[in-house]
C-alpha cells in the first residue's frame, strides 16, 4: 500500500513564473517521521521542501501553523523562500487563513509573521513581507582564510570591511567582494569551504557585491549563495542577515528599502527587497519582500508501513 501527499510548487522571489527559487510544500505531514521528511526533500532535489503540520484551527489562528523545512541534506530551523513560499500557499489556499492579511508559522526557530498585499490585477502570484528575528552577530573572519575557503583571490574580496558571520535564524558568513566581475568568477569547492565552516560560527556564505548606481535591473547589490546541493536561487533568510551587515556597516540607510539580485548565474532571477533599522548597537525590524507564485501541483506516493 502506498500512502499519497499532495504538494505544490511556487517560485519564491520571482517576477515571472519560473524564474526565483523553487519550493515544494507538501500540504499534510501528519504521520510522517523525520527520515521520511529528510528522504522526500532529497526526491524533490530543491534547495528546500516544506512540510506543514496541521491542527486544530484555534491553535492555528493563536499560535500559528506548524511548518518544518528540510534542504536536500538536513533540516532547518528557519529559511526565507521556504517561509514565505510556504505563507503563500496557506494565503491561497487553507480553509481558514485564506486571503488573511498576516499568517504566521511555527518554525523550528519560533513564530515568524508574513504579511500580504492585495494581488496585483493581472500579475501573477502574491507580494509578501516577512520579519525575521533581529540580527546577532558573531565572529569577523580573517579575509585570506575566507578567500581560500571560497576559492577567491584575497584581493577580490574588500579590505575596508571583514566577513562577518550574521544570523536571524541561520548564521551566515557575510563576504564583501569587489566587484561583480570576482562575484561571477565564484566557483565554491564545498569540502573546502566545509573545511572551513567546521572550525567557525557560520553555516553558509553569503557572498555580495556592489551594483552600479545607474543599473538597469533597479538592484542594488548582487549575491550568490553557493552550498552542498549546488547554487540557490534565492536565499531570504541571508538576505535577512545581509541587510542587516549593511546597515550595522554603514554600506545601506537605516529603514530603507534594498534590493539584492540573486540567482542571475544559474538563469532563475529573484529580486529581494529588504529593509533593517538600526537602533543603537542593535539591528532589528528586520524586512525581506518578495513575488511568490504558484506554478504546479502534484502527488506522491509514498510506501506506507
């Protein structure tokens, strides 16, 4: 006998359908243990697969629907695409929360809010907010052992500021690089750069760089977040932690809006649009925008014991 889940796939973060980063969320994981969550992730083979867990709708409505997220090689307490994927598809869709101004979910690293905007008439998908936790920081990190461990001259990465590990949820390690040009040149060899994350506070590399003033995709800085499944589209929870290095580094405005690019490289656009505030030595209200739109539904069946 075979057990079938019903699933959707959205694009996160993108303009256009089939542009942003994928994401498969499957609609009811009630039953299903961590192995078999861990395994179906690894079937989807996206950078992260969502499993909701339903309950009753008042401890929905007061504490939020339960939500766990797994890349295809672990579990994650908090990822940004995967949340406000996921908050998209219960916009659209759950009995009771559909067309809700804000939902929240109950990830593994506590309640996080999305909050919608009216959808656009004739543009597809849905604009939504989410607040991450505010930004801790953690280590500054020695400019050629990171160079290294990413496979970067020391010189293609700025010397006026540090990487430096930053986390709302999931560390990461924040790198400036100086140009674009050495931005396109990064290739990651992950057992390096594993290597060099097991001696540290950060789990993944977040690495940015400046775009011109004038430039005509209206971003205004370009990231790529390269890991073990290969190169991620779109990484919210980053941008999160991103905009918070700026605005601590003096490198964005407090309270305004910015737009990084990501995913050019590998032919999936996402725009993110984030914003942080700066309040004394802390950075909090911490923003991150996106389009998310729902391109597919399926079914999986699953041996059932």
């Amino acid at each position: 006998m075979a057990r079938t889940l019903t699933y959707s796939v959205l694009d996160v973060f993108a303009e256009r359908p089939l542009e942003g980063n994928a994401l498969a969320v499957f609609h009811d994981a009630r039953g299903l243990s961590d192995d078999e969550m861990q395994a179906i992730a690894h079937e989807t083979n996206l950078s992260e697969t969502t499993f909701i867990l339903p309950c009753d709708a008042e401890t929905e409505a007061r504490e939020g629907v339960r939500v766990r997220i797994f890349t295809t090689g672990e579990e994650l307490p908090f990822a940004g695409h995967p949340t406000l994927g996921t908050a998209t598809w219960l916009y659209l869709n759950h009995p009771a929360l559909r067309g809700a101004e804000t939902i929240t979910l109950r990830l593994n690293v506590g309640p996080i809010t999305v909050r919608f905007e009216a959808p656009d008439e004739g543009v597809p998908g849905v604009r939504a907010t989410m607040a991450q936790k505010d930004a801790v920081f953690g280590a500054t990190h020695d400019r050629a052992e990171v160079a290294r461990a990413i496979g970067l001259r020391v010189e293609d990465l700025s010397a006026d500021y540090p990487p430096q590990t930053v986390s709302t949820g999931v560390p990461f390690c924040i790198v400036l690089v100086r140009s674009l040009e050495a931005l396109q040149r990064l290739q990651i060899v992950q057992h390096e750069a594993q290597a060099w994350i097991a001696g540290n506070d950060a789990h993944f590399f977040y690495c940015i760089a400046a775009l011109p003033a004038d430039g005509k995709g209206g971003a205004d800085w370009h990231a790529r977040m390269q890991f073990y499944s290969g190169e991620d589209p779109a990484t919210g929870s980053a941008a999160g932690c991103c905009i918070a290095w700026l605005v601590k580094s003096g490198l964005a405005l407090s309270a305004q809006p910015v737009v990084i690019e990501q995913g050019i490289e590998m032919q999936r656009p996402s725009r993110i649009t984030t914003q942080a505030r700066l309040e004394g030595e802390r950075v909090r209200s911490i923003l991150v925008l996106g389009r998310t739109i729902p391109v597919a539904e399926g079914r999986l069946f699953l041996p059932w014991k």
